[in-house]
C-alpha cells in the first residue's frame, strides 16, 4: 500500500488580545440589610480630573459591583476604554454613547450604593465648562462634595466656580481629592500647597468643613484603603471621609425642626367627595388636627387626614410625600404652601437673589423671563446686575449682564408674590429656575437672599379719578400705537402725520420717538442687546402711564425684539396695544439711509446697528402692516387712522 501523505500542518491559532488586568477583588458577600442613613453627594471639578474615575474606583474596591457588571466592564475596557490594557473604571458611570466617545462626562450620573455604614446616592457631574447647567443639578439636592484637582494642573478657574457653586447651593462639607499624585512623584509638597490653596479659598465662601486626600483613582491609592505610595499621610480615605461625613446639616435641622411647611404639587380630585392636595412636606412636621394658612392667600383651616397609598398617618414629617386633606373647602391651587398658621413664611414679589447664568444668550435685564419656584411657575424680571463675582479671585466686579456660567447678585422681580424664606434657611422655598419665555429652556438659577422693602412697603395707590374717567374727558379711548422696523423704515414720518392728523380731529395725542427719548430719559444707554432692552422697557413703562392719563401715544422706536414689544402689550389692557410694522426691506432702508447710519454700520464705524449687525424680528401678528415701497407716506398715515377708526379708538 501506497503511504499516504503526511496531513498539511494546521496554522497556528491567532493569539486572542489580552484581556484588561484586573486586580484580584474578592467576590461581593451577601448583602446585609442596608444601613437608614443616607448621604447624597456629588463629584465635581474641571474636565478630565478623574471623577468618574474614581467613582468606578470606589464601586470596585468596596466590592459594589456584581459579576455580570465586571463582565460588561471587561468587554466595554476592551471595547471603548482608554486606559490600553488595564480596566477604565469611568466606563462604570459615562454610559451615554457620545461620552464614552469622547472619553468625558456629559450629563448628570447618579449611582447608589451602600456599604455597612451607610448608604450613598452620588452625583458624578461634568467638568466642562459648557455644562455648568448638569454641575448645579447634581449640587442642588447633595449635602457633601468631592472636588477633584489634577495634581498636575492645580486649581483651575473651573474648580473654583464649582467650588463658588457648591458655596452658593448650600453644601457645607467638601472633599479636596488631590488626584493624579503619581504624575508628580506622589509630592507631599504639592499636595500640601494645594489642599492649602484651597482650604483659603473655602474659607472665604464660608466653607469650614473641608479636608484634603492625596489620590491615584487609575490605581485605588486612598479611595478605599490607604495607600503605601503616601506614607506622609495620615488621614481618611475617600471612603472614610464619606462614611464619616455629618448627614444632618444644621440647614436641614432646622428644615426638622421648624415650623410645617407643605408645598402643593397637585391637586387630588378623583371623584366629589374626596378632595386632596398632593405634595410634599418640605420642613417641620404635619399632623392631623394642625392648624395651617394657605399661601400666598390668607385663608386658614385645619388639617383633617393626611393620606398615603398604604393608608392615614398621624404624622408626616419633612421630605415626605403625601396628600391633605384640610377641614375646610378652600381655593387651594398647584404652587400654594400650607404653613403652619402660627409662623406662616413670609409672602413678596421682589428680591434680592444669586444669579447663575446658564444660557448662551446673555441675561438681558428687564427682559421678561418665566421663573419656577416651588411648583408655581410665575413670570419674571431681573435687574442690572449689582455686580458679578470673578471667580479666580473672588472680587466683585461691576456688570451691565450676566454671560454663560457667570455668577453674580441682581435685585428680581416677580408679576405675583409668593411664599419664600432665604436660601439659607429652605432650598424648596428659596431658590428657583429661570427659564426662556419662547423656547421654554432653563437659562439660569437663582438663590434668594431676602425680600426688597418695596415688596412689602409699596403699593399700588388707589386714585379718585381713573383712565375711563379721562377717557371719557378727552372723548377718545386711549391707546398705544406703537410703530416698529428697521432704521431709515418711515416709523417717525409715518407717526408725526398719523398725530397731524389725530390732533386736528381733536384728539389727545403725544409721540414718544426714539431718538428724542434718547436726548433725556435714556441718554444713559447705548445700543448692546441689554440696553436696547431697557431702552424698551422704560419706553413702555412711560407709555402705560400716558395711556392712564388718556391719550393716545404714538410710539416710534426700532424695538428689535418681539419680547419687549410683547412686555409693552401686556402693560396695558386688550384692546389698548396697536402695533404697526412698517415693513420696509434692509436694501430699501439701507438705500434711503438719511441719517448715514446704515453707511457707518458697514465701514464699522457703528457697532451694534440693527440689520447689519444685531438683529431685528419682524412682528408675526401686527394689527398693522405697512408696506412703504407701495404706501406714500401720506397715505400709509390714512391706513393707520383708518384702521383705528375701525377699532372704535377714534
């Protein structure tokens, strides 16, 4: 028999990648029944200091985390990680997919867990500077922080504004974690100068409780156990400073102790015998039988039952959510607050706040915003800054605005008044959300400090004689009529002919123009979106007093944005706002030119200009629209008193 030939040599099987080291950890126990006390805290600083890092550190070494949990970490480490071959313990906490791309943290992460001494719901917020908004989230509700700081880097403008935030937001106990120790030799100089720095720097935001911890989170070095790298120090862990740290603030003490406060979220109407308010107690405690007034009304009554899905308490103290039922059939809405009726909190419409500008719009003061506070959303007004705080330094430096994450005091104003007490004293009560009027985002938040006297000590006085009796003298309807385009558009020759023509027919009149306000009462603002914004809103302040004196006011100003048109409509009544666009195109305006601005704007000579260089929004519903390349000037005024004639004005 023929031999058969030797069978082909099988290749050698491809080598598999090596998977991700990962340290010996011991399989978790069984889980004992978690301890009561719960801290909520969050981790901040400035981008790629190592907060999610060490969070994923700490769930790993406490032995937090599940098999099948390794197993996706293993795979995501190998995956997407950014640590080569080791484990990236962030990948435990960025779990959107345009983080784990970009190696950074995006929005806020919260992560429970507990160990034997006490259970923990943390807050990993983001370190870029355009996500501020995500860091005063996370900060909001937590009772300690733990700021990160690259050893290597030191404190950045962004570790102090959060710091400044963490200040302003109530948190009292701070955990400098010096990370990236290794990259500077584990220096015990360096992580002395800056838990140095930084303890100056709490101080003056009137932070006491703050201590320093050297760290590596890549490597574990003083997160769970201490560390050999750092025989020079002495202190906690990041873990024993956590399992350590005072849960109840004195604030919340207080919040305890002090007298019931109820905020009302909903009102609870299933069928007609049963009507309950549904919310939730935000300080003292609330029982059957209390006597409580309901704010920002006057009305008193008793509560009757306090009701949950597992049936009646006889108590319902702070942070519980429950619904009540009160003795009495009272006009009780979304956003009121039974108060304990022997020390109700006070009621005002104006205050004086912290303001932390999230937006990429400039605050605009006197712009009119919408303002969340407790579950009652309420419209809202900011005044010129008092100033802005620089957060390098602390100073305060003046301020006509307030840009993207600056922080900084303005008195506000709100159109109702409502229930409040000072941040320092209620979170719930004391701080709010600003939010845009037209795209319903949130732009800024705000922490009240105290009510302004003229809130409680200025009110509107009651006169004998009123606007229909000064109608009726002057044998017209009072109105605005308020003229609105671009520059060089026609508004200030079609205004005087309309009031030519008005005042021959008798009629009380008087133009407010543009360029006259500005030789007087204006003359102190020039032309950036905020003054053009004030420009406005004292235009149509002066306005509404000439309409309750019963004229007819002609009003001719560029107005560039629909919002303050829209604030001077609802200073007067329905019916007394007449706006009339005189719609000239930008090449038309600019063509006519007669005062040679248009030609300044483009040679740069005049910043600012509107058409060229800010913007102008058109009106979307005029009662009026002129066309001035079909209208004659004469004839464009005949459209107006036409129109008003068809109004019933004149």
């Amino acid at each position: 028999m023929p031999e058969m030939p030797a069978e082909p040599e099988m290749p050698a099987e491809p080598e598999m990648p090596a998977e991700p080291e990962m340290p010996a950890r011991p399989e978790p126990p069984a889980a004992p029944e978690p301890p009561a006390e719960l801290l909520r805290f969050i981790t901040c600083g400035s981008v790629d200091d190592g907060k999610s890092t060490l969070i994923g550190r700490l769930l790993y070494e406490s032995r937090l985390l599940y098999t099948d949990q390794v197993d996706a970490l293993v795979a995501d480490s190998r995956r997407v990680g950014t640590r080569g071959d080791d484990l990236d313990y962030a990948l435990l906490v960025d779990g959107l997919a345009a983080e784990r791309e970009q190696g950074i943290t995006i929005d806020v992460a919260y992560r429970f867990f507990a160990t034997e001494r006490r259970r923990f719901i943390v807050a990993d917020t983001p370190g870029h500077e355009q996500y501020t908004r995500n860091m005063v989230t996370g900060a909001s509700t937590a009772q300690a922080a733990v700021i990160l700081v690259d050893a290597g880097q030191g404190l950045l403008t962004q570790t102090r504004r959060h710091l400044h935030l963490v200040s302003m937001l109530g948190v009292r106990h701070v955990l400098l974690a010096v990370n990236k120790l290794d990259l500077v030799g584990y220096s015990r100089e360096v992580f002395e100068a800056l838990a140095d720095e930084f303890a100056g720097l709490a101080k003056e935001l009137a932070i006491d409780d703050v201590t320093a911890v050297p760290v590596v989170a890549v490597h574990g070095v003083n997160v769970v156990t201490r560390s050999a790298h750092t025989p020079w120090y002495a202190g906690p862990t990041v873990l024993d400073w956590l399992a350590a740290v005072p849960v109840d603030d004195a604030a919340d003490d207080a919040a305890a102790a002090g007298p019931a406060r109820f905020l009302v979220q909903w009102v609870n109407r299933p069928g007609a015998e049963f009507r309950g308010y549904s919310g939730r107690v935000v300080a003292g405690v609330l029982r059957p039988g209390d006597r409580v007034r309901v704010l920002p009304g006057a009305t008193e009554s008793s509560v009757a039952r306090i009701v949950t899905m597992d049936g009646e308490l006889a108590a319902a103290e702070a942070g519980r959510s429950v619904t009540v039922l009160l003795a009495d059939e009272l006009d009780v809405s979304r956003g009121d607050v039974l108060a304990a009726a022997e020390a109700p909190p006070d009621v005002a419409d104006a205050f004086q706040a912290r303001l932390v500008w999230l937006a990429g719009d400039e605050l605009l003061p006197g712009r009119r915003y919408l303002a969340k506070i407790g579950a009652r959303t309420v419209g809202f007004t900011a005044d010129q800054p008092k100033y802005r705080v620089e957060v390098d330094t602390l100073r305060r430096a003046p301020a006509k605005t307030l840009r993207t994450n600056e922080i900084g005091v303005a008195n506000v104003h709100l159109d109702v008044a409502v229930p409040y007490e000072p941040y320092r004293t209620s979170r719930d009560l004391g701080s709010f959300i600003v939010i845009d009027r037209l795209t319903n985002a949130t732009v800024g938040a705000g922490m009240i400090d105290f009510a302004l006297r003229r809130s409680a000590n200025v009110r509107w006085q009651q006169l004998t004689v009123g606007k229909p009796a000064r109608a009726a003298l002057n044998g017209h309807r009072p109105c605005v009529v308020w003229f609105t385009g671009l520059s060089g558009a026609g508004k200030s020759t079609v205004a005087d002919l309309v009031e030519k023509a008005l005042h021959a027919d008798g009629r009380r009149t008087f133009i407010l123009d543009g360029d006259n306000v500005r030789q007087g009462l204006n003359k102190d603002l020039g032309f950036t979106d905020a003054d053009r914004v004030e420009n406005i809103r004292r235009i149509a302040e002066v306005a509404s007093l000439m309409v309750h004196a019963g004229l007819i006011v002609l009003v001719s100003f560029i107005s560039p944005f629909r919002a303050e048109r829209e604030l001077a409509r609802n200073l007067v009544e329905p019916g007394e706002f007449v706006e009339v666009f005189v719609d000239t195109p930008l090449a038309v305006a600019e063509e006519r030119d007669p005062k040679g601005l248009y030609a300044k704007a483009r040679r740069g000579e005049l910043a600012n200009f509107t058409g060229i260089d800010s913007p102008y929004e058109p009106p979307e519903q005029p009662e009026i629209r002129l066309d001035t390349t079909a209208l004659t000037p004469v004839a464009a005024a005949r459209a107006v008193v036409e129109r008003l004639a068809e109004m019933g004005i004149v």
